[in-house]
C-alpha cells in the first residue's frame, strides 16, 4: 500500500486526478503561479511584503490576499506580483554592487536644511 501526501496552500483544490499507478499527475501547467502580496497600511506610505499566495490569475490574488492578510480593515491597498517577475541582487556581492554609491555625495544629503513644511523625509 502506498500513501502519497501533498502540501496544498491557500486557493489551491485538491482535486488533481490519480494516475494509474498511484501517483498524482503534477504538472506545471496544472499548478498555480506564486503570488507575493504588498499591503500598505493606514498608517503607512509604503508597501510591505505580508506574505505569499497561489492564485490563477491576478484579480483572484488580490482577492485572496484581501481575505487572508487584510481581516481587520488594516489596509488600503494591495499589491499582488508574480513570483517569477521579480529579481534580486546577490546578498554576497552588496559590497561592491553598493560602493559606487559611496562617490556620489549629493545622494547624501546631510547637508541640505529641510523646511519644516517638508513631512516624511
């Protein structure tokens, strides 16, 4: 006798069909893509990372995150990106992909006064 045991996410259905043989039929085309959720908060003005979700499409990850990561009306607006859409530099190689930035003082800007109208900076 032979168990198989699949780890199922949020939105995915565990319908797949069995194959003969035992074996459920996995592939890609049937899965769901990956979806990373950004809320911004109210007291927030930017987007933070929550979390990840499997979705069809789009709207459906919105949906969706609005319902898992959104419960008690914290925020006021979400973001949803595939997964295989975002890239990332090498945590290995900060020191050099950073340090021209280190020659360019005016992104530095210690020495501008701000007005006090200025907010958020």
């Amino acid at each position: 006798m032979m168990i198989i045991f699949k780890k199922y996410y949020y939105g995915d259905y565990g319908d797949k069909e069995m194959s003969s043989g035992g074996e459920t039929s996995n592939t890609l085309k049937d899965e769901w893509p990956l979806w990373e959720v950004f809320i911004r908060s109210k007291q927030g003005l930017d987007h933070k990372h929550v979390g990840s979700l499997h979705a069809a499409d789009a709207q459906m990850a919105i949906e969706n995150a609005r319902d898992v990561y959104t419960r008690r009306n914290e925020g006021v607006s979400i973001w949803v990106v595939e997964s295989k859409y975002i890239h990332a530099s090498n945590p290995d190689d900060a020191e050099s992909f950073y340090e021209p930035a280190n020659d360019k003082v005016y992104r530095h800007p210690t020495f501008y006064d701000l007005p006090d109208e200025v907010k958020h900076m």
